[in-house]
C-alpha cells in the first residue's frame, strides 16, 4: 500500500506522520487489496481535521474528523473507514 501524508499551511511533525501511517496499516486487516491511501491534515478554525482517503477494488473510500488533536482526528477516520471497507467487502459478497 502506498501512503501519502500531507499537511495544509503547516508543517507535520515525523512523530504524527509515523502514527498516521501505523493507523493506516489497521486498514489491511480488513482489505488487503488496498492500493493507494492519502492523508491530508489541515485546520478548520480551533478544530484540527484529518481526511483519509483509500482506494479499495477500483472504488475510492473518504472519511474525516475533527477534533481538538489530530491523532484523535486520525483514529476516528481511520475507524469510519473500517466500517465502510466492511460494508465495501460485504456488498461485494453478496454479490457473487
């Protein structure tokens, strides 16, 4: 899987980059055909907002958080996205 973090009008410290990456890899539990996973840090007045986006079998997954530390921002991201790889994976089964 490759992973790309970036960060809007400020500069990511390697600490956060590193933690988000490590939350990212949780992904691959779920689907292991997940090829590219963005990350974009940004701020949206006091709130800091973490934005993951994934592409899983051709089809593109978002999710996003805002709270007041973007680690928290990336944990609740990271498990929207779970739930929606999950949903991802079971309409696919009942499809075949």
């Amino acid at each position: 899987m490759r992973t790309q973090i970036t960060a809007v009008q400020f500069n990511a410290t390697d600490s956060l980059k590193e933690f988000a990456e490590n939350e990212v890899k949780r992904l691959l539990k779920f689907a292991d055909d997940i090829l590219n996973c963005e990350v974009q840090f940004s701020y949206i007045k006091q709130e800091k907002k973490a934005h993951v986006q994934v592409s899983v079998d051709g089809v593109i997954l978002n999710a996003s958080a805002a709270t007041e530390d973007f680690k928290k921002s990336t944990v609740l991201a990271v498990d929207k996205l779970e739930g929606q790889i999950k949903k991802h994976k079971d309409k696919l089964q009942q499809r075949h």
